[in-house]
C-alpha cells in the first residue's frame, strides 16, 4: 500500500503560510505600482526616505491591495499625522487619489 503524506494539506499554519506569502507578493506588486505612480514621494509632504504604503479606506474585502486604495506616506506623516487624525486625512488622501486617476486618463 502506498501512502502519500497529505499532512500539509491539512495543516492550518501551512495554509496560513501559504496565503501569507501570496498577500507579500501581492503587497510587493501594490508597492511597486503606488510607489511609481506617486513617484517615490510621500503624498503630504514629498519626502524621498523611509516611505511606506497606506491604504486609505483599510483593507476591507473589495478594496484589499487596489492600487486607488493606496497612496505613498513617509514613516512620520503615515504614523503620526495620518493615523492620529484617520477622520480628518481621508478626504484629503481620497482628494490626491481622484486627481492622479483624472491624470491618468
């Protein structure tokens, strides 16, 4: 009898590992995109260092790593401007989204 190892298969922390690695891949492809689109700039104050992805209305079901869900922020304007006043940015953010999805047309 022959027995193939299926262990893997139906493991919980295989799939987790798995579908982890597919959301990095994702993620590196969404950086790419927003970081040239956004020119290697943060969106607020148009630092060059340090920069990091911030996906404006979260990562719900429909908008998970849609590049117009996502815009360029340096560390300090990502943590300490747009996440301690999320109510007062995301106009702004969305604001700066539109008018580059206007310019691409």
């Amino acid at each position: 009898m022959i027995v193939t190892d299926l262990s893997n298969s139906f493991n919980p922390v295989h799939k987790q590992k798995i579908k982890k690695h597919i959301t990095e891949t994702v993620l590196d492809k969404t950086y790419k995109a927003v970081f040239e689109r956004d020119k290697g700039r943060c969106q607020l104050c148009g630092m060059f260092l340090h920069l990091e992805l911030h996906h404006i209305k979260g990562r719900g079901k429909n908008l998970t790593n849609n590049i117009d869900n996502c815009i360029m922020l340096c560390h300090d304007c990502h943590h300490n401007i747009v996440h301690k006043n999320q109510k007062k940015y995301r106009p702004i953010l969305i604001g700066i989204i539109e008018r580059k999805k206007n310019n691409r047309c």
